[in-house]
C-alpha cells in the first residue's frame, strides 16, 4: 500500500466532486449514498469502528460491487489490510441481507426446462408461450393467458438481469466467496438495485423505459439464449405448484 491518500480522504474527495465520479465508483448519486449510509446506520445496526466510520465501511462494499475488484486491490485503494477490507464488506452485506430473509409465498419464474419441483412456477406445456404467437389472436383460455403473462415478465427479468450485470460487475466476476456469501451479494445487488431506482433518476432504468426491448449487451449468455423448449424434458411439476399455477392463471383470465 504506497498512496498518500486514505480511503476515508479518497471517498470524501469522490462524494463532494463531480458527481459523475461517485457514479462511476459506487454506482450512485452522492446524496444517495448518504442517504444509504444513513438508512443502515439507523435501521440497519450499521455501526462506525474505532478506526472505520460506517461511510468508509459503505464505500468499500459498493465499490467492490461496482468493480468486481479482489480484497487486494480494494486494499489499494482504500489502504487497508485485506481484513480490514474483509470485515468492513461483510458487515455492510449483513446489515442489507440480514434481516427479512425467505422467500414464502414467493416463487422462480422458470422454463419448460426446469425440474418441476416445489418453488418453481412453470409455464403449460403444448401451449402457446411467446409474445408473437398473440399478435394477431389474444389468448383464447386461461392457460394461454398464463403462459403470455409468464412470457411477458420473464422479459422483464431478463432485461433486469442484464442492467444488474452492467451496474454491479461483482456478478460477472464473483470472488470466491463461499455459496452462502454469494447469495447474499446476489440479494445485496438486487436491493441496491431497486434502492437506486427509488431514489434517483437513473440512466439505465430511462433506456429501459424508453426502450421496452432493450437488453444490455453483457447480459447473462443463458438469458440471452433463453428458450421455453427443452423437448419435454422435465415437463412434470408437482401437484402443489400445478395448484398454484392455476390459481394465478384464473386470477389472470378473470381480471
């Protein structure tokens, strides 16, 4: 670690200049980060060390989402031990992924290509599925009404995934964290993600606005390749999420 400069005297610097900067750094508008650090201080039990206040903590988690830098190289920048790094990274990650854990009630809105299985919402098979088969004629049951609307979200996901990946480059290059780490960097980046949206006008969510189609060009291969054909393979669900699909396709065709 050779630079003069601290990482508390670094972020300082990114926070109160050109705002363009901070995005850059953390993905964020500077007011939006306070406000962040905020939130997690006095809702989160995000606390200040004795030798790290919590904006410091904050910068150093965002950055290493940002960029998707090793613990070394988040070292360099901020001069700090690699454990320093370490410890401040996991606290932020906890006080955001901490509390409120579980999916209940909630399911994955999968392909015909997913195992049927409890939790995994999957559209009918033999039944018509993409945008441009409804065109020219509108769903004629409930299934097809299910099926379009399953299509249609999935778009969205997929979009979504696509400007996560570009936001946060940490889910390109993930460290080797352990499973249960990288699961709550996924979580983290998703609740940032919606967070950001919430708080400023954003560049990318516009384009998505603006352009109903787009995809980012770094997005996940598998969801750019995204097919609802696996030639039958795992077509079964089980009978608690056929009862739940029906039950959303009802609620779809009756609206």
């Amino acid at each position: 670690m050779t630079s003069s400069q601290t990482g508390q005297a670094w972020i300082m610097e990114v926070l109160k200049g050109n705002p363009i900067r901070c995005v850059n750094a953390f993905r964020m508008h500077p007011n939006v980060f306070m406000k962040l650090r905020r939130e997690l201080e006095s809702n989160y039990g995000l606390q200040s060390s004795d030798r790290m206040p919590t904006f410091e903590k904050v910068g150093i988690f965002l950055y290493t989402l940002a960029l998707g830098l090793s613990n070394r190289d988040v070292g360099e920048r901020f001069q700090r031990s690699g454990e320093s790094i370490s410890r401040a990274f996991h606290e932020v990650l906890e006080a955001i992924t901490g509390r409120d854990k579980g999916f209940q009630g909630r399911y994955y809105l999968v392909d015909k290509g997913y195992p049927g299985r409890n939790g995994y919402l999957v559209p009918y098979s033999k039944t018509r599925y993409h945008q441009s088969q409804f065109q020219r004629e509108p769903p004629n049951n409930m299934q097809e009404a299910f099926n379009r609307s399953h299509s249609s979200l999935c778009s969205y996901i997929e979009r979504s995934f696509g400007i996560l990946k570009k936001r946060f480059k940490i889910l390109g290059t993930m460290p080797k964290y352990s499973v249960h780490t990288q699961i709550d960097v996924i979580m983290a980046t998703f609740a940032l993600h919606n967070y950001i949206r919430n708080c400023q006008d954003d560049i990318l969510f516009t384009t998505m606005e603006q352009r109903p189609n787009y995809i980012p060009r770094d997005e996940l291969d598998d969801i750019s390749n995204h097919e609802t054909n696996a030639n039958g393979l795992f077509e079964g669900t089980t009978n608690e999420m056929k009862q739940v699909r029906n039950n959303i396709a009802t609620l779809i065709w009756n609206a």
